[in-house]
C-alpha cells in the first residue's frame, strides 16, 4: 500500500509537527509512505531528510524569494501532484490544512483508477486568516467529491460540517505526540532556569505559541499582572515564533501592564523539553484550537497544566489539569494560583495519560486503520 501525504510547507507549525511524526511512524511500521510538499525547506525539511524508508519530495526545486512567486507556484502546484500522483501510483493521498486539501482535489479531479484522496482537518473555528478564506470557501464548494475526512479533534469535524462542509465519511484522529523526546529532564530544567535566573523557590509560568491573537497572550500579560500582585515568587515566560511586529507588541503590551520584569520573551526553540522541565506550570490561553499540542507535550514532560476549554482540550487533559472559559484572565490567574499550591513537583498521571492515549504509535495506528478501512482492505493490506 503506497501512502502520500501532502502538506504545502515543512515550516515550524503544528500541523507540520504531526505530519512528519506520522510520516515517521508509518515508515517504521513497514508502511510505504512518500512526505510530498510545494517547496523544499524550513527546519521540519531538514528533519525530514534524516528519516529513514521514506521518500520526501517537493514540487518545486526551490521556493521563490517573492510572495507573487510563491503564489504562481502555488496555483501550478494541483498539476505537479497530480503528475507526481501518476508517476508513482500512490493508492492513497492524504493532504492537511486548507490549501493543501484544495490542491490535492484539484489535482486529482477526473483521475480515473487514480488514489483515494483523505482530507485532513485542523481547525475548530472559521478561518480568520484573510490569506486562508478563499482556500476554505474553494474546499467547502469541492468537499462532496472528497471520499474521507480525518480531524485531528471531535471540534475540527463538527466546524466543518457546521460550516456545510459535506464529507461522506468522517473520522477522529488525536494527534500524537513523541513521548520519547518529551518527558522531564530535571539536568535540562536546572541548566535553564539558571539561563533564565529563575531562582528555585520561584513560580515559572509558561505560555509556548507563536505571537497572534488567538494564542491569548493579552489574557497571559492580564493574568501576569494578577498574580505578580499577590505573590513575589511568580515569574513567567512566553516561548514562540513571531514576526518582528507581532514580537515587538508583544514587549509593548507587557511594559505597559507594567511587568516587565517579570515576563521574559524567549522566540523558537528547539529544546521544548528544556522549556518544559524548567516550567512548574505551563498555560494555554488559545482562544481557538483544535487538538492544542503544547498541552499535550507539557503533559508528557510531568507539568501541571491550565487550557483554555476549546476544541478537544478537555479530552486531551481529563482529570490531569485544569479548564478555564477562553478569554477570561481572570479565571487564568485563579487556576493558576490554585495549582501552584496544589501540585506536586512532577506529575506522573499527566505524563502517564497521554502514553496510554496521544502517543505516535497510537496516531499512526489509528490513522493507517482509518485510511485502510476507506480502501475496503483493513489491516490485511500491511
């Protein structure tokens, strides 16, 4: 069985994250599975180019400097795939994310004997991203030709069918998260809070997400400023990628609420394990998610955790957390305040939790099923 899964870039996101987790997964169940992009590169590329018994393949050679010329590539993409779809005979193409949907069904419009094509579906809430309205119209028009959807939350599937997206067959499948790689390291947790002069009686609060709106960094700054007037311990820190703009409202926000001192802004990294352990609490004040992988990963490195109750936080977290209303800081520094005279200092339970139900295994497991059972074959096809 030759598996494609296609998504338009390799570059840091977590959609990207999962799409090469499950790549690497599949592969090493003894699957044959080809990681198709638009262009080549980004730091998940250069990952991608280490795994092993996968081929990994971009339409074009290289991505154009300009954004007019990353837009042509983009409207000849559906028949690069479709070409690439043929020469290889994949009998299953699974895309993810809006636009990569809509090229994937455009590319294999009017094929005859060609794959089956599976929508991946990463959103719990309506595109507001100005760029991605178009491509979520297009795939709402096109969706009753897509024979199987596949979201990565109970919320995902039900936003699109209450949007009049018209999928045959839908399927949940949690994302997975390597809990190999992420788990506590006290070594790493010394090494950075002694980066971050983090004293050990001090409270490290930790918000990880790329600066936008939506990540709830105004109700993270809001909840800073509660608790840094009850408690001298709290200390906190937002970790994520960002433009130079969004970054430098971000510093303006925080001085204005007039913790400064208190709030260190780190951009992307690598170690997120290190981040982890060096946190005692680790916050998700999203105000729209799907499946929130920080949690998950925070979980898996033993910290306790505070979500936001959106998409499927809640059935991430269970009993090993706690819930609070999106957009309410107030609720954020009360469960906050709360679990830091609560928790013990690693929570095996939290860890333990998304083992046994949101591992990689468990995400390719469930995903191949899921694909094998829309091709009538069933686990006899490994």
């Amino acid at each position: 069985m030759r598996i494609a899964l296609f998504i338009t870039s390799l570059h840091t996101g977590g959609s990207q994250r999962q799409i090469v987790e499950l790549v690497r997964a599949l592969a090493a169940s003894g699957q044959d599975v080809s990681l198709i992009t638009v262009y080549p590169g980004g730091q998940l590329w250069n990952e991608a180019t280490r795994l092993q018994d996968i081929q990994l393949l971009s339409l074009y050679s290289r991505r154009p400097a300009t954004r007019i010329g990353r837009a042509l590539g983009v409207l000849g993409a559906p028949l690069g795939l479709r070409q690439i779809t043929r020469a290889l005979r994949f009998h299953i193409v699974y895309s993810m994310l809006d636009l990569s949907n809509l090229i994937a069904r455009l590319a294999l419009l009017g094929t005859r004997n060609g794959p089956t094509l599976a929508w991946g579906l990463r959103s719990s809430t309506r595109q507001a991203d100005p760029r991605a309205v178009l491509p979520y119209a297009l795939c709402r028009m096109l969706s009753g030709g897509v024979p199987l959807a596949i979201g990565n939350s109970h919320s995902s599937v039900e936003a699109y069918r209450d949007a009049g997206f018209r999928f045959p067959d839908a399927h949940v499948v949690h994302n997975g998260i390597d809990t190999d790689r992420f788990r506590f390291d006290a070594a790493l947790r010394d090494q950075w809070r002694a980066n971050l002069d983090i004293a050990d009686d001090s409270i490290l609060v930790t918000l990880v997400g790329r600066i936008d709106g939506r990540k709830g960094h105004s109700d993270f700054i809001t909840m800073a400023q509660l608790l840094a007037e009850r408690d001298a311990r709290y200390r906190f820190a937002c970790v994520g990628p960002g433009s130079v703009k969004s970054g430098r409202a971000l510093e303006g926000a925080i001085e204005k609420a007039g913790v400064e001192a208190r709030i260190t802004v780190l951009g992307e990294t690598e170690d997120m394990p290190g981040v982890y352990s060096a946190s005692d609490i680790v916050v998700s004040a999203s105000h729209s998610e799907s499946f929130p992988n920080v949690v998950a990963e925070a979980m898996a490195c033993s910290r306790p955790v505070v979500a936001t109750d959106v998409g499927d936080a809640a059935v991430l977290v269970g009993d090993c957390g706690t819930m609070v209303a999106a957009g309410d800081a107030s609720a954020l520094a009360h469960a906050v305040a709360w679990t830091a005279s609560e928790v013990a200092t690693v929570h095996d339970a939290a860890r333990q939790r998304v083992v046994e139900n949101f591992s990689v295994e468990a995400l390719a497991d469930r995903t191949r099923d899921v694909l094998f059972n829309a091709l009538g074959t069933g686990k006899g096809a490994e």
